[in-house]
C-alpha cells in the first residue's frame, strides 16, 4: 500500500452553523454540501471535498491543549508575503487575534476557530526543503 495524497480532514465542532459562519464566511472555504443524516458540513478546495466540519453540540468540551488530537488544520493562501498581510488584515478586521510564525519554508498565521480548534493560513516563502529536508523544521516570530 501507498498513500498517494492526503485525501480530507474533518473537525469536530459544537455549533455547525457557527462555524459554517467562520469556515465560509470568514475564511471564504466553497460550501459543496451537508449532511442530512448528521450535522456536517463539506467544503472543498477543487476536490469532491477537502475539509468538513461535524457538529457534536454546543455541551461538547473544548480541545485541551495537552491532549492526544488534531493539533491545527493548515491552508495555503498563496506564495507571497503580501498575501499573508492581506490576510491577516482581513483577520484583525474579524476580530480574530493571530500569532505570525516564520517557518523558512512557510510564512504563517495561527489562530483558533470559534470552538479553539487551530487553524494556520500560510504562504510558501522557499523550496530549501527539496534539497533540506529538515528544514521544515524551522520556526521563529514573524514581523508583519
């Protein structure tokens, strides 16, 4: 056997409705269905669907910061710096605090969905990775 991509990720939330508000609305993910069996929602990113989010219920307890799980999810927005600023103005305008992070390879922005689950944007700043591998290992503040 051999994976050839990786094919979705799916997130547990407590409201669907809310986080379909954050998910499309915020950061503009293509809503493609719901279930109807299950509150979920599907978004994609040009495959049949790429991201969804299943509701469990606003009594679920929140993500722990020390515990075994998903630890963010991460989207590319890009290949420029100037994206990335585009971005998190678009952010600090939502009210959404982010934390910029220099990966060499990757420029990013962390933050949390309105369940705490965390989520990066992130440009490509460089391909060394091809030839250094561990490279991607890097992380430093980013001034933007």
């Amino acid at each position: 056997m051999q994976i050839e991509s990786l094919g979705h990720v799916v997130i547990k939330v407590r409201d669907v409705k809310r986080s379909e508000a954050f998910y499309n609305g915020v950061l503009g993910l293509p809503i493609v269905a719901r279930s109807t069996r299950s509150p979920m929602t599907f978004f994609s990113l040009g495959d049949h669907h790429d991201f969804a989010i299943a509701g469990l219920g606003d009594d679920a307890e929140s993500p722990g910061g020390n515990t075994v799980g998903l630890a963010h999810v991460a989207f590319k927005i890009g290949d420029t710096l100037d994206e990335l600023k585009d971005a998190k103005r678009h952010l600090d305008e939502a009210g959404i605090p982010c934390a910029p992070v220099d990966h060499e390879v990757t420029k990013s922005l962390y933050f949390a969905d309105p369940d705490g689950n965390q989520v990066e944007l992130y440009v490509d700043a460089s391909d060394v990775w091809k030839r250094e591998p561990q490279r991607v290992a890097q992380a430093s503040k980013l001034e933007i």
